[in-house]
C-alpha cells in the first residue's frame, strides 16, 4: 500500500510540474503580449508601426546577435529612450521567462 502511495504522489507530482511549467509559458506569453508586442508584434518580427518607427530587429535576428543575459538586462533596466524599464514591475524570474519565450518565437 505504501508503494501505491508513493507511486501516485510522485505522478501527482509530475504533473503538477508539468502544469506549473504550462502554467509560466503561459504567464511569459502573457507578459509580453501585454508589455511587449506593441514593438515587437505579436511574432517576435517587430513589424507593428511602432516596432517599425524604432527600427525594432526580428526575433530571428535579435536571438542571434544579443545573449539573453543581455535581454534580461534590457528588460529590467531598459534601453535607451524606446525600451521601458520593467524592474519595478517583473522579478529576474519573470524577466527570464518573457526573454525565454521572446527568444522561442524565433525558433516557429
């Protein structure tokens, strides 16, 4: 009986992790659509017409030539006078998590 036990809190478990990741993807989706996507667009392609009056680069590109240590610092403490600064805001946490699912677009 205790193996049964064991067994089924350690598949709980699983897939209680599994929704938690479910669940940030979602949060950093969230996240950027909400602060993001009005420069970037909603694909990463920064072909909205205020990504396109700041020159925004496509994720694809983006991805290739900034390390996202470098993005998670844009994020939080801005850059320049066009990219806000969202440290007051986000966690590094949550600024990891919205630079991982920016640099994701670049890969669909």
């Amino acid at each position: 009986m205790r193996t049964f036990l064991r067994q089924a809190i350690a598949i709980c478990a699983a897939f209680g992790m599994a929704g938690l990741a479910a669940l940030a993807q979602n949060d950093a989706k969230d996240l950027y659509l909400n602060k993001c996507s009005v420069c970037h667009g909603a694909d990463g392609a920064g072909k909205t017409a205020k990504g396109k009056k700041l020159k925004v680069l496509d994720v694809r590109e983006t991805s290739k030539k900034v390390s996202g240590e470098e993005m998670i610092k844009a994020v939080l403490d801005g850059k320049g006078t066009n990219m806000d600064a969202y440290g007051k805001e986000l966690s590094k946490d949550q600024a990891k998590a919205l630079v991982e699912y920016y640099r994701s677009l670049a890969k669909q």
